[in-house]
C-alpha cells in the first residue's frame, strides 16, 4: 500500500492551454474523489467515482472540466481551455465501502497544484 | 445539507501552549461521521481522528484530544503542550450517512507554533 499518488506535483500552464492530472489510488479502493482547494479554503467536491462510475459531479465542475476512471483503477481530470480561476489545488482522495476500513476511509494525495497564467 | 464551519481563521501561540481548534458543524442526519485532518506545508491532508454520531466519548492520542458535544454540534480539537511541528491547517470535515459518502471540509485553521 503506497497511498494515494497524484501526478505531476505542479503544473504551470498558460491560460487557454489543456491539462490533465492523473491520480492512482489505493488498489483495493473501489471509490475515488476529486476534490480542489484554493488558498485560504478547505477542499472543495469535485467529482466521484465508484469503480468506473461517475455517480456525482458538483456544479463547480463546469463543462470544460471532465473526469475519467477506466477499468475503475487511476483517475484522470482533464481542464479544457484554462482559465486563470482554475489555480487551485486538486487533490483526490480514495476510500473502501468496507466498514472498519481505516478511518472509513479517506486517504489523500499529495495534491497537483496548477498555476495558470 | 452538510455544513462544517471553523470560526477561526488563524491561531498563533507559542511552543508548549495548550490550543484548542474550534469545529461546529450542520446536518439533518442522525447518523453522521466527523472528521479531523491535518495539512502540513507539504499539502497532503493527513487523517487524524473520525467520530461516530452515535458514540459521544471523548477521545485522547497522545497529546491530542478530541471534545464531540452533539447538544452543541461541535467536535473541538485540543493539542496539548503544542509543539513547532504542529504548526499546519487543520481541517473538520462531515459526511452523513449513506447516500454519496462525500464529505464536507470546513475552511480549515491554520495553527502557527513558534518556538
């Protein structure tokens, strides 16, 4: 068990510009959260996954933003067109059904932080 | 709907200080989960503590402890004999049972420790 590892670390991109980030969650994980953060803020829902399905997408998930879980292993979140709002931190996180998981059971990655300039 | 609210924003004391990190939160559920997180510089949020809605025992790690009062909704955090490396956001969070298990974060408190 490595935890949860999201990549790249940081990510400097030009506005307008794509980007994806990828996270690999805990293998036996079969639920995969995409959170963001902005300074000064606590994590923000995104969008989750169980397994390979997408089950709930917040409103701050516009249409230039899209997530993907196939086969129900790593995640990716892709940003279309780039826009200086979207720095921000994303962290995802994963989670197991099973009762008595730890800490039933959210576990965190690193985090990718995007800059857009 | 879920709401977690940490009134403070920023908490400065000095090293071997008592401090308690204040979390009042919202739900309709009667069966809820709440969280503690930490989050050093690094930025990964690392889990602490989750407490069932239905077990009101208070709870101690070390130097950390945890005060759940449900007549109040409030899950207070207290680091006792505070140390440098404490220094961190720290985040409450909630998720009602059932449904989506998504949680909840507050919009954290950063704890400086100075030495």
């Amino acid at each position: 068990d490595t935890g949860v590892s999201q990549d790249p670390r940081h990510k400097i991109t030009k506005r307008g510009q794509n980007v994806t980030f990828r996270c690999d969650p805990i293998s036996e994980h079969n639920r995969l959260y995409w959170y963001r953060q902005t300074l000064g803020q606590g994590p923000e829902f995104l969008t989750y996954f169980q397994n390979e399905a997408q089950l709930e997408k917040s409103r701050l998930l516009s249409d230039r933003f899209s997530a993907e879980r196939p086969k129900g292993s790593f995640s990716t979140l892709e940003i279309q067109r780039t826009e200086q709002g979207d720095s921000a931190m994303y962290l995802c996180a994963s989670s197991s059904l099973l009762q008595g998981g730890s800490n039933y059971g959210y576990t965190f990655g690193s985090g990718t932080r995007l800059t857009v300039v | 709907a879920q709401k977690v609210t940490q009134a403070q924003t920023e908490i400065s004391v000095v090293e071997k200080e008592d401090v308690t990190l204040d979390c009042v939160y919202e739900t309709r559920d009667t069966t809820y989960y709440l969280f503690w997180y930490k989050q050093p510089p690094s930025g990964e949020l690392v889990f602490l503590i989750r407490r069932n809605s239905f077990d009101e025992q208070n709870e101690i790690s070390g130097r950390y402890s945890w005060n759940f009062q449900k007549s109040t909704s409030s899950f207070n955090f207290t680091i006792t004999a505070s140390q440098v490396v404490d220094s961190a956001v720290y985040f409450c969070a909630l998720r009602e049972s059932g449904g989506s298990y998504i949680p909840t974060f507050g919009r954290g408190t950063s704890l400086i420790v100075h030495p």
